[in-house]
C-alpha cells in the first residue's frame, strides 16, 4: 500500500525550492512531538549537495484561532521577533521565510534546525551537559542581558504589561476559576504591596525564558526557542521566571533552572552589560511567576473537572498544591541561603 501523501508536503517542497538556496524539494518530514501550542515539523531542502535540516513552526491546522490567546503573539511577529533577537546577538535559529497565504500551508515561518536538546532531565542529569552545566547560569544572564536590549524602535507591536498588569490579570483569571486557595491570595496581597514603580524601564522581554524552551549542547546554549508570549515588561521578570521551582525539575538548591545560581545568572547579566539586577524587583517577579504557574496548574484542574479528561491537565493540576509550599518558603522570612 503506498504512503499518504502530507497535505503540506507538495507546498512546503515549492517554498523550498523557492526560498532555500540550491534546494530541489524536500524529504523526511514529520511531526515533532514538541509544542505545545503550534505545530513543529522537522524536514530537509534536499540540494544537489548536503541536505540542509529545517523546521517549520505552525499555527495548528494552519490557522490561529484569535480567541485561543490574549497573550501569544502572531507567528509573523515571532519570527521578526528572532530576527531582531539575532541582531543583538541573541543566540537563535535562524529564520529563512515567514508563510504567506500564497504559499498554501498557513500560518507560520521556516527556520534551521539546531542541533541539541531541550528535555530537563536529560540536560540536568546526563554526562554529556556535566563539563557545561556549571557555565549555563552565567550564559543565561548574558543572552538576556543582549535581548533586553534590542530597540523598543525596531520592535513589531507587542502588548505592554507591568508587574501590576500582571498581577491583576491573574487575579481575575483565579477569581473566575472560584477554586479558594487562601496561600495565593496571601501571594496576590503581597504583590500588590511590592509591585514595582510605574517607573521601572520596559524592555523587550522573552516572556518563557527557562528549560525546555532553551537549546542545549556540551558547549553551552545554542537558541533561544518559543517566542510565542514575548512582550514589553520589566527585564527582570525573564531573569526570575527561570528560577521557579517547577523550572528546577528536581535540583531544588540550584535555583537557575535546577543548573545554576542566582549569582552566577546576575553577574553574567550586568557583565553582558545589562542593567544592575535588582533582587527585590527579581524576588518579586519569582514569586508572581510562581503564583503565576499555581494559577495555571488550577486552569488545568478545572479543564479536567469540566471534562478534558487527558492525564497531562489531571497531573499538572494537582501540582496546584505543590506552588503553596513555593509560595511560603518565598514569602517566609529568609532564614538562610537557599
């Protein structure tokens, strides 16, 4: 019996021979497992050569439902949004054609694949990362410290949303999930109390900064992935969002993404030439990330309850109680290092 042909396979062959140098179709392309929210096709541009290794990022079904997401960004602007990225020397895979309707695939752009791994586990435990794991921390403070500064100028439009804005999003989205959690709202009470000044300088900022999105080999990381909630906010919410424990995955005493430490992360941020790190202002992001994530995990709770009944919204929604205990140890008084 011979294969089905891919409904996108006969278009995607003519935009790579339109749009990747020396390519004359392609081949092996599949469905990667990855993405949660778009589509992720691995696939190569044969050539008369080498074959050169692509991925293609795309809406689901080809098309974005508008009303899915008040935050994520349109595919187009995610991958401008690379490109600028990639201009100030954040590491990226490069984007080689933003879809057109022409093309006949949808929404969505071609990119090189780079090579690495994104998986937590493997990256904190397997002795391939051994000899780069101690460096990853400082090399996170770097590529944010060169992201926060790309021109707000250049940037396509973003929404805008302060420590504030934030806060009051997710109270409203708690409130409307009517699930009492009496530690978040002592988390939402203190973030009210120390929200930053309206004065705080916005920046570019990725918005999922952390492991999973971020591509990594024995030399260190190789792209930043996943642009999709990317904004205008306070620069030092992408250095606390990699800290939240869930991001962790286990290393509980190595706050940066279970690899590294605060310090590490900081100094290679203000060495890059960002901004002196605040920790008051990074201490309060982290603890609204982390709300942030416990409000989440109850978004998931209610999806099941309601009647989505797949494991994966069963097992992150019951991690709900997991964040209280985050929430206290960041609440408590410090009563030594973490």
């Amino acid at each position: 019996m011979s294969r089905e042909a891919n409904p996108i396979e006969a278009p995607l062959a003519e935009v790579a021979r339109k749009y990747i140098p020396g390519a004359t179709g392609i081949a092996s392309l599949k469905r990667l497992s990855g993405g949660a929210s778009q589509e992720i096709w691995s696939f190569q541009a044969t050539t008369k050569d080498d074959p050169v290794a692509l991925i293609l990022r795309r809406a689901p079904g080809g098309f974005r439902d508008t009303g899915r997401s008040g935050t994520a960004v349109p595919l187009a602007t995610e991958a401008a949004l690379i490109k600028l990225a990639e201009e100030v020397g954040v590491p990226v895979p490069p984007v080689r054609h933003v879809l057109t309707e022409e093309d006949g695939i949808g929404q969505g752009f071609i990119m090189d694949h780079v090579p690495g791994e994104t998986l937590a586990r493997k990256i904190l435990r397997d002795e391939e990362f051994a000899e780069v794991r101690p460096k990853l921390a400082r090399q996170c403070g770097e590529i944010l410290a060169r992201l926060h500064t790309v021109e707000k100028s250049k940037l396509p439009p973003l929404r805008t949303a302060t420590g504030r804005d934030e806060v009051e999003q997710y109270f409203s989205t708690y409130e409307q999930l009517d699930y009492p959690h009496p530690v978040f709202e002592l988390a939402f009470r203190w973030l009210r109390d120390n929200a930053p000044d309206d004065t705080t300088r916005l920046t570019l900022v990725h918005g999922d900064f952390r492991n999973g999105n971020l591509m990594i080999g024995p030399d260190g990381v190789r792209a930043v992935l996943d642009w999709e909630i990317a904004h205008i906010g306070d620069p030092m919410a992408d250095l606390s969002w990699i800290c939240i424990n869930p991001w962790r995955f286990g290393n509980i005493d190595l706050p940066v993404g279970g690899f590294g430490t605060r310090e590490d992360l900081f100094a290679g941020y203000e060495a890059a030439g960002g901004d002196k790190v605040d920790p008051a202002r990074v201490k309060f992001w982290e603890v609204l990330g982390t709300l942030k994530w416990g409000v989440m995990c109850m978004g998931m709770a209610s999806a099941f309850l309601q009647g989505d009944r797949s494991v994966e919204r069963a097992t992150i929604g019951r991690r709900s109680s997991e964040t209280e205990v985050d929430l206290m140890r960041l609440l408590a008084p410090l009563t030594g290092k973490e």
